[in-house]
C-alpha cells in the first residue's frame, strides 16, 4: 500500500493565523505582588515600636514563604496541562483550536514561536516576504524569512528568547536511519507488524527531530504516531496540531523509566506531551476511543484506551533524548 505522510497529518503549517492569547497568573506575578504587599506593610509598620515591626514582617515574611510554594505548585500543575499547549484558534474565517508543538506556554521556545509565525503570516496577508524563483536557499528560508526585513525580524525575535536555528535538515526513512544519523539508538519502540504505513522523519544535528512511525499494541494491532523530539534553546517551525483541549480527557503518568509525561485520550486522537531537561517531547497519536473519523479508519486505525497509551509511553525511552542536545 503506497500512501504519503501528508495523506496522515493532523499538523497544518504556515496559514494565516489569528492568535488569541489565553490570559494566566504565573508564578512569577503571584510572588511579584506579594512581595509589593511586604514593603507596603513595612512602610505602614515603620512609626511602630521595633519589636511590633519586627514582628510585623516576619509573619508577612512568612506569608510570603507560603504564598511562594503554593505558586510554585500552581507552576507546576501549570505546565501540566493541555491548555497550556494552546496555538492559535482561528484559522482563515474558520474558527479551529490547535496545539503547538514547540512547548508550554511561557517557555522561551512557545513565546518566540508564536510571535515568529504572527509575523510570517501577517506578511503573507499583506504579499511580502515571498520566495524568489531564483531563491538559493539557506538557514533563513527554512523559517520563510525570505526579504531582508523578515531575516533581520527573525533575528531579533532570536535575540530577544536567547536562541539559535537549526542547520540544514537531514531526511530519513527507517527507524535505524534516523539512530544512526543521531548517534543515539533505542529511545523508540519497534516498529509494528502490518507495516502499511509511511516510516521517515527529519532530523538536526542538535538532536530535534520528528519521526512518522507505529508500534504494536497489546491486542496485537499498530499505534501510529508522529514523535516530535525538540532541543531547548532552538527555534524550530513545526506547525500546529488541529486539536480543542477541552475535547481530551488527560493525566499525568510516570514512566517505568521515571519520567512524567502529560497524556491526553479523546475519541478521535491522542497525545503526550514530556518537559524534559534539554528537550520538549510531543507525541502525536493517531487513534482514540472511538475512531469514528473517516481519516482514521481510512487508515484501519483501531481505538486505543488509557491503559494502551501508558504503555506506549513506557516503550518510549524518554530519559535517553537528553543525551541528544547538543
């Protein structure tokens, strides 16, 4: 059977979006106007006696203390959570949520993403910054920053988020392509037994990657997935997921290996999503409870339940990408 990856993609890349941001307390403002709300009181205490105002900080100290823990696991749950992978929700006049791939809101990766493709798109509506026919092309032009406005733009978002692009990209189509191009090999499952689906990928020298894959489910059918692997401290275009948070029914899991990775089950697809050291992982599978989308059965893809994406997430040697930034 000859089928090509795009026919399987949930990802659409490089439209005109109109990005609504998601308003969010951090951590950070939480302890910001806690510690505004000390020196206010310090300054109201300072015509007391020096014992009432010693006394008089060292509680707001230490509600200072505790009002820092809590937002440090507020932080937590807050990157913990499918909402947080929020991409644009309006694409042409159709209204569609989607996920972005690059990371959690707030990262550096997330921020410059957004605000890179904002500006690629805005040049697109107004027909500028467009590829030359004679276009030679370079590490700009994998980013479509093609004029020399939208390179010195790109350059000041990379600036501004403290990160670098990538080199020319290197193409694969079978799993021990892809180990051997990395120089890293079993952080992924075997593949799985019917093979009658596309299996190539794209990598960098600094370890991102994604991969177009499956692996055998216990009940002896194949789990597609697409595995998207990025380095912290690189911009990479990547695209958005069409998928609506409030649609998935998600958890956290702790791998046998230890690693804690979001997973997200809805009745169409399924996801996961691991904040590691060095890296972002985002795992995109095709199959949920039902299947009952023509573009999944098109494919055979049979439904998956909870327990079928711990375990595929336990195949999955997550620990091992770290080695793969550099």
């Amino acid at each position: 059977m000859n089928k090509k990856i795009s026919d399987i993609m949930d990802c659409v890349e490089y439209y005109p979006l109109s990005i609504q941001e998601e308003k969010t307390q951090s951590a950070k403002r939480i302890v910001n106007l806690t510690m505004k709300k000390i020196t206010a009181e310090k300054a109201v205490t300072g015509s007391y006696t020096q014992r009432r105002t010693r006394k008089s900080f060292a509680s707001a100290a230490i509600a200072a203390v505790l009002v820092v823990a809590l937002a440090g696991t507020a932080f937590a749950i807050y990157q913990f959570s499918l909402k947080d992978l929020a991409g644009p929700t309006q694409i042409g006049t159709e209204q569609v949520r989607t996920f972005s791939l690059n990371g959690f809101k707030e990262s550096p990766e997330y921020e410059a993403a957004q605000e890179w493709e904002s500006y690629v798109n805005a040049r697109i509506n107004e027909e500028e910054n467009m590829a030359a026919p004679d276009l030679v092309p370079d590490a700009y032009s994998q980013y479509n920053a093609f004029s020399e406005e939208a390179k010195d733009t790109l350059d000041g978002i990379l600036n501004k988020y403290d990160l670098k692009m990538h080199d020319t990209p290197s193409y694969v189509h079978s799993l021990d392509e892809l180990y051997s191009g990395l120089g890293v090999s079993g952080f992924m499952p075997a593949l799985g037994n019917n093979g009658e689906y596309p299996v190539s990928g794209t990598f960098y020298e600094d370890g991102t990657f994604s991969f177009n894959s499956a692996a055998a489910a216990s009940n002896g059918t194949d789990v597609r997935y697409q595995f998207y692997n990025f380095t912290k401290g690189a911009l990479t275009r990547s695209g958005y997921l069409l998928a609506d948070a409030d649609d998935f029914e998600e958890w956290v899991y702790k791998t046998e290996s230890g690693v804690e990775i979001l997973l997200g089950i809805s009745e169409n697809k399924s996801v996961m999503a691991a904040n590691l050291d060095n890296n972002f992982v985002f795992i995109n599978i095709l199959s949920g409870t039902k299947n009952n989308d023509s573009s999944r059965t098109s494919f055979g893809a049979n439904p998956v339940e909870k327990s079928d994406l711990e375990a595929l997430a336990d195949s999955f040697n997550l620990a091992a990408l770290n080695a793969l930034a550099r």
